[in-house]
C-alpha cells in the first residue's frame, strides 16, 4: 500500500455537543447512542459512521487492520454492528482480503471522555484488539464539496481530482491509487460531515481481478487556514482504499 499523507488531529467537540448529537433530549430519558461522525485513535486509526454503516482502521507497529460494520444497532451507550468483517496486512502494502475475518463488532460510547471503545467480538483467529477512539468535531461541521475542489497529489503520478457538481456532491477520479484507477461519486446528505463513495477501478496493475469491481465506502474533508484535507476508506470486497491527502 501507498504511505500517504496523515491528515493533523482535528479537535474533540465538548460532551453536550456528542449527546445532542446523539439524540439525547432535555427529559432524562436516556438515549440509544448514534455514533455518526468522525472519531479518532491518538496511536494511529480512524473510524468513520453514517447511517449504520462504520468503516476504520487501526494501527499496530507495522501492521495496520482494517474494518467494516453494518446492521447497526444500539441500547443506551452499547451499539454493535452484527454483520462486520476485518482484514489486516502490513501498513506498506495492498492489504487484502487473505487474511479476512467475519463476525461482529461491539462497543460503548463513554460520555465523560467523548470516547467510543470497539472490539472485534466473534473472530476464530486475528483477533482485532480493541480500540479507544476519540470524537472529532469536524464529523458535525459540514463542509461545503465546492470548497474542496481541485487535484490532490499523493505522490508522483499518484493523485485524486475532486470536481463538485454541487455543495453536496460531485465525483473523484483517482490514478494510480493502490494499483488502481477510479471514477466514482461524493455525496453527503444530512448534517454529518460523512461523505458516501462509490468508485468504479480500472487499470489495476497489482490484481487485475480489481478492474471494474466498485469500491465503496465513507468520507470525510477538512481545511486549516492554508489547507485542504481529505480523507476516504472503502472496500472492494477484494482490496481497500485509504487515501489521506492535503494540498
């Protein structure tokens, strides 16, 4: 795999800004935990949710683990995601699906930290250690796709173009990003600063199996004064993407 450009910490949001978010409410009542946004592990990973569906990734030494969640469901401050998968490799190369697993992810969200702690439940062997990730607040600030527009360079003859088509959607073309080529589409719906992908690959030099598979996924973008940042995780079903880029 590519080694690309780490994107800089984004600041946690406060507590009550994660529980309005969540759909707590002024009555006491507890609320089931919607764990949509963006969170982040301080030695190495992310994990992005929208709508159900999570996709991230953890960092150990050289080896880097990938993960999938669907089929989400929550009660109180537990949630679990009943139908998962996890791949992992080393972090220098195109991580497969050879050392696949399938079963369930389970976690909590603990308010007095703005954390959310994640563990692989049902796995024979690899077993995904868990992880602590803290919430981002640019996963509820929404970012405007026009103001992202342009080429991303990864590295020589490595590059993403963003062009909108509106505030809320628009399409990526890669080359050259893990093996391959793609086209596909951004969107965003709704407040969270999570975008949807869907990126058709062609000219695949590493696996040819990969030609005209889409790989989907989830994303999210940030800027600083001077720089644009952006971020996209998506799976195959035979190979991940995970582009982290600025320009």
């Amino acid at each position: 795999m590519k080694r690309y450009h780490a994107i800089h910490a984004l600041a946690a949001a406060s507590v009550a800004v994660l529980v309005a978010a969540c759909g707590g409410g002024d009555d006491g009542a507890a609320a089931n935990v919607d764990i949509s946004g963006v969170w982040q592990n301080t030695s190495g990973g992310f994990v992005y949710a929208l709508n159900g569906v999570t996709y991230g990734y953890q960092i150990e030494g050289s080896t880097i683990r990938y993960f999938r969640g669907a089929n989400y469901a929550a009660t109180g401050n537990s949630f679990s995601f009943a139908s998962s998968r996890y791949d992992e490799g080393l972090a220098t190369e195109v991580v497969t699906t050879a050392n696949g697993r399938t079963g369930s992810f389970a976690g909590n969200f603990l308010p007095t930290s703005d954390e959310i702690t994640l563990g692989f439940t049902t796995a024979t062997t690899n077993t995904f250690d868990n992880m602590t990730v803290k919430y981002q607040a640019i996963g509820h600030t929404p970012q405007s796709l026009l103001d992202y527009e342009g080429t991303y360079t990864i590295a020589t003859g490595v590059t993403v173009v963003v062009d909108a088509t509106s505030a809320t959607s628009g399409t990526l073309v890669g080359t050259a990003v893990n093996g391959c080529n793609f086209n596909g589409t951004i969107t965003r719906t709704g407040d969270r600063n999570v975008w949807s992908v869907s990126l058709t690959q062609s000219n695949c030099t590493v696996d040819a199996t990969r030609n005209g598979e889409i790989s989907t996924g989830l994303a999210t973008m940030g800027s600083t004064n001077t720089t644009k940042l952006l971020r996209v995780l998506s799976f195959d079903g035979k190979a991940w993407n995970r582009i982290e880029t600025q320009k």
